[in-house]
C-alpha cells in the first residue's frame, strides 16, 4: 500500500473538481485528484453557456481551455408563438461537454496530475480524511471534496444522504443536424414551444465546430410514449409538435444518435460533516432550462477556492462547522436558490393551466411584446442617426 498526504483530495474530475483542482493548484495548495477515466467520455449534459459564464472562467484562470472547447456565436434569433420576435446581439458558446472538461484537464498543472482510480473507501473527521482507492493505493489529506455530481455511492459512504425537490422534472435531448451550419439563415436559433399542450419549453439550434446542434427541452415524464416516439423518429415528431419551426430549418434532418437526459431536480441533505465538501452537482443538481447549471457550478468552485479554502487551511481541523461557513455564504447560497427558483418558474409557466399561471403567461408575452418592438424601433433609427452624423 502506498501513501500520499495533499491539503485537499478532490474526487471526481468533472467540471467542477477539474476547476477546483487547477484555481488550487494555482494557488499553492498539495491537490490530488482522482477519478475512473483517465479521458472523460461522451456526456449529454450542458451545450451552451454565456458570456457570464465565460467570464467566471477567465476568473479562474480557465478562459484560455474554455474557448478552445466552445464555439462562440455572435446573434440569436429568437421565436415566440410562430413569430420572429428579435434577434439578439449576444455572445453564447456551443460546446460538447466532454470535450469542455477534458481540455481542462489537459490544463491541469504538473504539480496535480489526474489520478486515475476508483475510491473504494473514505474515511472522515475532524483533523484528518483518508481515500483507499480500489487498488490498495492510500491517500491523506485535510479536506476531501466530492464532486461526483449525481452519483451516491461515495455520498452515501460519507453519511450524506439527498432529497428530490422534482422528480421527473424534464427531459433533455442532444442531436445534429445533417444539414452545414451555412444552410441555416441564423447564427443561433431559440424556438419557444408553440401551444402549452406540448409541454415543450424550448428547442434551441446552434452551432457546435462545423455541425449544427440541436437541442430539445421537455416537461414530459421520461415514460412518456412522446418520448419513445421522438427518439425512434426526431424529425417527424419536431414537424408535428413545433410546425411553425420549420419556417426558420426547412431541413432537419437528423444525423446520428439522439442523446436523452432525464432529469430530476435534486439537493444534497445531511451534508454538514467533518472533512468533506460537496461542490457542483454533488450539492444541488438543477434542471438545464433555464441555463443556470454551469454558472451554478462555476460560483461554487470560485467561492470555495478563493474565499473559503484558504482560511480553513490557517487554522487547525475541518470540522462540520468550519465546512458548513461554506453552505452559508451567501452568494454561494443566492446562487443555488435561483437555480432552484428557475427550474421550478420555468416548468409551470409551461405547463400550468392554472389561472394564475395563465395571467403570468399573457403578463409576460405583453411584456416581450413591447420590449420587442421597442428592440425593432432601436433599430430602424439606429441607421438613420448615424446617417445623419455622418453628414
């Protein structure tokens, strides 16, 4: 048996342990960091992330790896009710999620190398944490961090249990198109579901390298016979439940696989415990809608690494209550509400009949409606203003 003592053990080389290992490496701190897969492999998870997103990178000292892995695009067209409603100036990234992470670790610093292995046993207190991986290798340190998303095994060995706030929530598909990304009349496309009978919250359409990516979101349960109908026949079932969509992608076509996500919107419990600290997925794993997943994550490892770790490490011991200042922070803490809030807004004001979802849904389609066309005035003046300044 071999041995090995780091200030902190990072288990899981996901999106958030692989952050978190490079900002503490960065700063100083004895990392290890294990997981089962030496590559990450192909995961159906977030596509898309924004500039705000991209920005927490750079302020980790990860934009460099982060860009290489996305596509950034320029303008989105977005479609309310069959209609064209504005075309937005904003700058998103498309992405594979593998290819994301694993150009993080290739940044991963000498100093912490991926350790590839399989935990087989943890053990926690107030002082000092071990992990015995499934080949007998032993490591020490002051603070193990799981970052193992929705996985229970390790959280269950650490006493942490997990409570579903929604089950079921949604479901997510991922797939190309056959047609190139300059058969499409726009950079990126978001498609609001047509009638609330679809339980269709949006389809969006955008380009990932030179291919044009898809990606679907529903509030149909994961049995649900749509959903077996739409992986055996994608481009039959779009037509049929999105028919205005066709005006914007006359050809969708679809080349490869159909990836499937269910998702059940879920929040760890019980988490307050000596030694150990969950960050990303492993604390709360909302629902992709409303696109708050990776910031969630990124404001996770951003909080840990620059605020929390390093005070923890001047003192003596981790105990729970050294490790629960964490859970309280409160941008920490603001951060997981609002994705909670958003996942739970988004699905009913899809797909609740209720009258007071009703009046909320006609509220905010007279909002956009002004905003929109107060967006097309803006821009019928905009050229003749700078005309005249030109003169």
């Amino acid at each position: 048996m071999t041995s090995s003592q780091h200030d902190v053990i990072v288990i899981g080389a996901g999106l958030a342990g692989t952050s978190a290992t490079c900002a503490l490496t960065a700063a100083g701190h004895r990392v290890a960091l294990i997981d089962t897969h030496a590559v990450y492999p192909p995961d159906f998870r977030a596509e898309k992330l924004g500039q705000q997103q991209m920005d927490q990178f750079d302020r980790l000292g990860l934009g460099g790896p982060a860009r290489k892995a996305t596509t950034p695009v320029d303008e989105i067209w977005v479609s309310r009710f069959r209609r064209l409603v504005s075309r937005k100036a904003v700058r998103e990234y498309g992405l594979h999620y593998a290819a994301l992470v694993n150009e993080l670790r290739a940044a991963l610093p000498p100093a912490s190398p991926l350790t590839v292995g399989r935990v087989a046993e943890i053990e926690t207190g107030p002082d000092l944490q071990t992990v015995t991986l499934s080949d007998g290798r032993h490591m020490e340190g002051r603070l193990i961090v799981l970052t193992t998303g929705l996985g229970d095994v390790l959280r269950r060995k650490a006493g942490i249990a997990k409570r579903v706030l929604s089950a079921k929530h949604s479901v997510s598909f991922g797939f190309n198109l056959a047609a190139p990304v300059s058969a499409f009349p726009f950079p990126s496309l978001t498609y609001y579901g047509d009638a609330l009978s679809s339980r269709i919250a949006y389809v969006t359409v955008f380009p990932i390298g030179e291919t044009m990516r898809v990606n679907l979101f529903v509030y149909h349960d994961p049995a649900d016979p749509w959903v077996k109908a739409f992986r055996a026949s994608p481009e039959a079932c779009l037509r049929d439940a999105l028919p205005g969509l066709a005006r914007h992608c006359p050809d969708l076509t679809v080349a490869g696989p159909v990836e499937m996500r269910p998702v059940d919107l879920v929040i760890a419990d019980e988490y307050r415990r000596d030694g150990v600290v969950l960050l990303g997925d492993a604390f709360l794993s909302p629902c992709p809608i409303p696109g708050t997943g990776i910031g969630k994550v990124l404001t996770d490892v951003d909080r840990f690494c620059t605020v929390h770790l390093p005070r923890w490490l001047e003192t003596p011991g981790m105990t729970a209550t050294k490790i629960g200042t964490f859970y309280d922070d409160p941008i920490k803490a603001a951060s997981d509400a609002h994705c909670i809030h958003a996942s739970l807004y988004s699905r009913a004001i899809a797909t609740d009949p209720g009258p007071a979802w009703t009046a909320r849904r006609w509220r905010n389609f007279a909002g956009r409606h002004v905003l929109h066309g107060l967006d097309g005035l803006r821009t019928a003046i905009r050229p003749a203003g700078a005309s005249a300044r030109a003169h």
